[in-house]
C-alpha cells in the first residue's frame, strides 16, 4: 500500500502506525531532527520533488494533517484535490461546524477534548496525559480510517477531527455526566471507579490494586497473611469479604496496602504480584524499557542505525520482527498501486465479528469494527460477570441494573448480545460452531484459555481457515511475563507513561482513566483490518504493553536533559513558549494556551498586553504569571474565542460537562441520541472516522444480556427448537 505523508504533529503517529504495517510511505517534508526525526520518520522515504500532484497520482493513500486553512489537499469548497486516492484529512477540530477553522497541538486539544481536565493534582492546574497522546490518538484514528476507506474500494475524503478523538478516549469522563449529572474531577491519579493507584515503594513505585474478580481479593489478602509482618492489619476480617464494605473503606484498605508496600522495593513486589496472579507492576521509566524482559523476548524495539527505539504494536505480517529502519532516506515508490475494489455500502458491510471481550479494550475495539457495518455478535453470560455490566460502581446511574448500565451502554451499542455459559462443554461447542462462521475474532482472555477450548489459532485455522483471530492479552501469548494479570494502571506503570505523569521532582501521579486499554483498542482495529485490507486469515498477538508502549513517542531515546517543565509549571514544552494552562474566571475553570509560531506569539503578545521579549524562553516565569493575571478574570469560553480569532492556539479546559454541552460538537453531531428499551433516550459518543462516501452509523443501543441468543443461534447455526430447548434446559444459554 502506497501512502503519502503529509502529516504534521496532529497525525505523525497515524503515518508511523501504517510503516509499522510495512506500508511504502513517502513523505515530502523533513521537518523533524534529532531523536524526533529518528523516531517519527525512519522507514520512510522522503520525495525529493516536490510536486503533490504527481506523487498523489501515484498513490493509494495520502494521509494529512493540520489546520484546516493549511491543508494542501482542499479545494476551496471542501473537496478532495485527489479524489481518486483515500484521502484522510486529520484536523485539530474538524472539515466542519463554527470552530473548523480553529488551531491547536497536543496541550489546545486535550484540553478541548476533556483529557487534560482529568489530570494533575486537586487544587492546582490540569494537565495531559504526557508525550503527546491527544495527538497521537487523532493519528491512530487516522491510520485506521486509511484501510477503513482501502476496504471500501475507490476514493473517498475522510474527516477526522483530533478533538473528537480525544473525546472519544475519556472512558467515564463525559458519559458520566450523561447517565448522572457528575463528572470525574482530577485527583492526582486515584481511579474513581476502581480501586487501583500508584503506591510508594522502598525504592520506587508501584501501581496495583484489589479490583475485578473476587479472586484479585482474596489473593491479596493471602499475600498480606502470608508476609504482612503484622502489616495486614484489619483486612482479613470476614466483613472485607463484602465488596460494598471494601468500598466504602477504600480509604483504610489504600492505607495498609501502602504501609506493606512501602517496606519492600517496587521490583519485589511487581514480581510477587505476576507469581501471585495479581495486578501489580514496577513503575518504569521509558528510558529503562529496553531493559524489560517481556518486551525483549518479543523482539519490540526497532533498529535504526544500530540504535534501539520504540517499536510497533505488534508483529505485522508487512512488516515481521526482529525490525530494522532506515533513517529517511531521498526516494520514492517502488511498488505497483494496490487495485481497487468496487466501492460497496460500508467498509465492514458483510463482516461477522465474534466479540469475545469484556471491561474497555476488547469492547471497544469491536464497538469501532460495528461502527463501520460489521455484525457483531457479543458472547457472555451472567455466568462471567463482566464488571460493566454488573458491578455498581461502573453503572453510572444510581438507579441502573446490569442491562442499563451506563458504561456498557456507550461501549456496546451496536452489537448482538449471545449468552453462553462458557463453563460447560456443550458452551464450549456452541462457541466453536459460531467461530467457524465469523470472518473476525477478538479475545481477551489470559493465554491459554482458548486453548482448553479448541479455539486456540491453531485448532481455529482447521475450522475456519480465512479467520482473523485478535488475541488482546496485556502483554502477549509469549513471553515470560505472558501470564502477567494486569489493568490499565499496571500496564501504563510498565509502559513507561505512569513514570512520566510525574512532575518534576515529584512522584508519579498516574492517570485517573483507560487511556491505555483504548490505546490498546485501536491497535487491534489496525490489526483486524490490515488481515482484511491483505485478504487472509492470521493471528493478531497484540500485547496492550507494546500498544502502549509504542505511544511514549522518542521516550526511549530521550535524555530528558532539556525538559523545560517544573513542579509548579508541569504543562511547558520543548516546542513553544507560553505552553501552557491558565487559571480562568470561576470556580477551577482554565484555559489552554500555546504560541505555535512567531505569529501566535505576536498576536497573543498584542491581546494579553505582554512586552516583547528577546528571550522568551529565559523569561517564562514572567510571561506565565503575566498570562495568569490576565486570563484570571475573564470567562474561559471568550478568551478562548477571542485568541482564536486571532489565530493564537487556545481551549477552554473542558469538564465532562463541558464536552457534552459543547456547541461544536452538537453541531457535527459527535454525541449521537439511542433509544435503549431500558434506559431511555441515551446519548452515546459518536464516530471518529467520517468516511464521505461510505459513512458509519450508530445502528442500534446496546443489548440486554442474551437479548439476541435464540435469532443469531437460528440465523448462524440453523439450530432448530428442540436444540434451543435442550440448552435453555441445560443452562447454556444463561
């Protein structure tokens, strides 16, 4: 597949997602130097003309970003200059609605988009995931909407705004407010609605937790009992057995965990935490991930010039490991333009997705594959309690019960729901007939498990030999680590992004939402549609640790010894000065502000009343308490507007709230209104990739459990009613 790069910050990780596919990619500008140019732009060539037109023609894919008045591809009523190629176009707001023409990088759009609302400590200003993840989500979501419109077959433009993006990745943070009229404030990393954070450890830290199975529980207090040295205290009285009272005393319980994780070093308990089966990790570094066992084993980390660097997130039939770049290189394609298919109703029409996930990453990932036309057919079971379903915590409204919970609902609209008691042989075989007539199959199970049922790879192929299995286990099927039990936390502290929460000087704070498991999502929807994009079947090891691991950007090449932020500005940047959030007037409402260039500087020097300084650099003390007295007294909403019209890069820091309510979004329509038999009128978030010419849809609400058993049962296996009769009778269909 030919593409064309013409990408900036906005969507780098889109166009270094599709050379991990083993994508020709060329791209026209050298724009980047250093460990950046290293890290974004190895394995691509670099066009020495500079003609669009020619090297568009000869393309399949051209892959582009900025603001909107920047792009090169757009005539001027919005039409593609390439209309025969797939023409993703990644913008900071998107082709449409009153703020298409707006500007803004990473800080501006985790801001609009609500992710910086949920970070930094209580009381002080907000603050975005690190390295650049608003960005790098708008570039995951371009990449995929590339093969979305290869599959599709012909030409097409496609929209797609980063700030949806970002509010796409928020987990509770807007639908919170949509099910309960609240919304998640930031707290310094404590997880609202599971009880995971990051502990101090002899020396270092550590991120775990006693959430999920009862067995996450009962193992910990095992461990406690076992080597407490008096320090289980109270936690192994029976009344803790009650989830509802572990809960409620979640406070107590954090506290004698961190009395006993204090008197050993954060590697004896990470390592005491996987021999245990349970949730623990060593908070890492980037610097120190190539020093990681798991990753090492399963050959991640790129070459380039002898150099080691981040790699992809998993091993790609285009590109297979051990894998080794080229610095970028003068150039062009080499290959033959890939034909073209007929261009059908939907990317994924005729598509049958067998969903085998549960919590986020799993369920999310298929919830994409239904937005652009797949049928897919969920299987649980009351039998496997998948805790958005059933625990309280994670039902949102105070009223709701395991078929209207509020956080299955947004992550499961779309998909047909089968129960199967999957304990019992006969579900087991049912299981087995419904793979052999599913194009796709995503799991999350531990290794192994679908090996005791015969739906290993392997034993899948000699069923259904064009099948896609998606294996989405934390950290790979191979590997020592392989049956590391982990959560987002825990994955995030492995991945290297926990330790960079940290101020400077400061412990790591974590975050407070599933960035990784969506992180991990959209790797697999690049997994599944590649195999389709290539046209057979494979096995899509994704390791959620590697999906992670390769969002930390040039982390594991940087030194970090030219970091300009500090404990009381965590917000500044490499890039830009002033970069960064600013108090607004009101109770804790900010504004997001970046000079981009010499121009936004200006602009912004003119409207705040700042002097001109020879130095910014040397004097952004003064300029960020210049900016802070003047944003301190003026509505967020208007100053943002006001820089805006004057082309300076600007954002309210927006709530839950906010991004539900914002008029943008409503314009385009991002949140989109389902009707749930349970729940009502409910407002889910919408689609990320817009494909003109093959659009997606929110077809229908999220499924009661086992809502569709009988008619995908009928319609998929042909089983008549005396066999449904049988396994109603033998409780397989529960």
């Amino acid at each position: 597949m030919r593409v064309l790069d013409l990408t900036d910050e906005l969507a780098r990780q889109g166009a270094r997602l599709l050379v991990g596919l083993g994508a020709d990619v060329v791209r026209v500008d050298d724009d980047l130097t250093g460990h950046e140019r290293t890290h974004w732009h190895a394995g691509k060539k670099l066009a020495a003309a500079a003609d669009l037109d020619a090297l568009a023609g000869e393309t399949d894919v051209v892959l582009e970003s900025g603001p909107v008045a920047k792009l090169r591809g757009l005539h001027a009523d919005g039409t593609s200059r390439w209309p025969h190629a797939v023409h993703v176009v990644v913008t900071p707001f998107g082709l449409t609605g009153p703020r298409r023409g707006w500007v803004g990088g990473d800080l501006v759009l985790a801001s609009a988009g609500g992710m910086t609302w949920l970070g930094g400590k209580p009381g002080e200003q907000p603050k975005p995931p690190p390295r650049e993840q608003a960005c790098q989500l708008a570039g995951a979501h371009g990449a995929i909407a590339a093969l979305l419109g290869v599959l599709a077959g012909g030409g097409q433009l496609i929209d797609v705004s980063a700030q949806e993006a970002v509010a796409a990745t928020l987990e509770t943070g807007a639908i919170s407010w949509i099910h309960a009229g609240r919304f998640p404030v930031r707290n310094g990393g404590v997880y609202e609605h599971v009880a995971h954070r990051i502990f101090e450890a002899a020396n270092g830290y550590v991120a775990g937790g006693y959430s999920g199975s009862e067995r996450m529980w009962t193992g910990l207090q095992t461990w406690l009992a076992e080597e407490g040295e008096g320090d289980a205290g109270d936690l192994l009285e029976e009344r803790f057995a009650d989830q509802v009272v572990r809960w409620a005393e979640r406070p107590h319980v954090d506290e004698v965990i961190a009395r006993f994780v204090a008197k050993r070093t954060a590697r004896e308990v990470a390592e005491q935490g996987r021999s245990r089966a349970l949730p623990w990790a060593e908070v890492t570094p980037p610097a120190e991930l190539t020093d990681n066992p798991q990753l090492r084993d399963r050959r991640f980390f790129v070459s380039v010039d002898g150099t080691e660097n981040a790699g992809f997130p998993w091993d790609a039939p285009g590109l297979p490991r051990p894998v080794t770049l080229s610095p970028l290189v003068e150039g062009t394609w080499t290959s033959e333009p890939r034909p073209r298919a007929a261009m059908g109703r939907g990317p994924l029409d005729g598509v049958r997705v067998l969903d085998l996930t549960w919590v986020l990453a799993g369920p999310y990932a298929t919830k994409i594959l239904a937005e652009h036309g797949a049928d897919v057919v969920k299987v649980e079971s009351r039998h496997r309690h998948d805790p958005t379903r059933f625990s309280p915590s994670m039902r949102l409204r105070p009223d709701a019960g395991p078929d209207d919970s509020g956080y299955f609902l947004n992550f499961n609209r779309g998909k047909r729901s089968v129960a199967l008691n999957l304990r019992t042989p006969e579900g087991q075989a049912v299981l087995r007939e419904l793979a052999a007539r599913c194009d796709v199959i995503v799991e999350n199970f531990s290794p192994g498990v679908l090996a005791k049922w015969g739906l290993d790879y392997a034993s899948l192929r000699e069923i259904n030999p064009r099948a896609i299995l998606v294996s989405m286990s934390g950290v790979g099927h191979t590997g020592p680590w392989r049956k590391a039990v982990t959560f987002a936390d825990t994955l995030a502290a492995m991945s290297g992004l926990s330790a960079e929460t940290a101020d400077p000087g400061e412990p790591p704070q974590g975050l407070v939402f599933g960035l990784g498991d969506m992180v991990a999502a959209n790797a697999a929807v690049l997994g599944a549609l590649d195999l389709l994009v290539r046209g057979y079947g494979g096995h899509v090891d994704l390791s959620q640790l590697e999906a992670m691991a390769a969002t930390m950007g040039p982390a594991v090449l940087d030194d970090g010894d030219d970091d300009p932020r500090t404990a009381a500005h965590p917000n500044r940047s490499r890039h830009a000065v002033p970069h960064g959030v600013y108090p607004a007037a009101g109770e804790d409402r900010w504004v997001a502000i970046t000079a981009q260039d010499e121009a936004q500087w200006a602009a912004l020097r003119d409207l705040a009343g700042l002097p001109e300084y020879r130095d910014r650099r040397a004097a952004e003390d003064e300029i960020d308490a210049a900016l802070a007295g003047w944003t301190r007294g003026q509505d967020a909403t208007e100053v943002a507007a006001r820089l805006q019209a004057a082309r300076v890069a600007a954002a309210v820091v927006a709530t839950g709230r906010d991004i539900v309510e914002d008029e943008h979004l409503t314009e385009r329509g991002f949140y989109q209104k389902l009707t749930h038999p349970i729940a009502g009128d409910v407002l889910h978030e919408g689609i990320v990739a817009r494909l003109t010419a093959t659009p997606g849809a929110l077809t229908s609400p999220a499924p009661l459990l086992g809502e569709h058993t009988e008619a995908v049962l009928r319609e998929l296996l042909d089983i008549d009613d005396d066999r449904l009769a049988a396994l109603r009778a033998a409780g397989i269909t529960e």
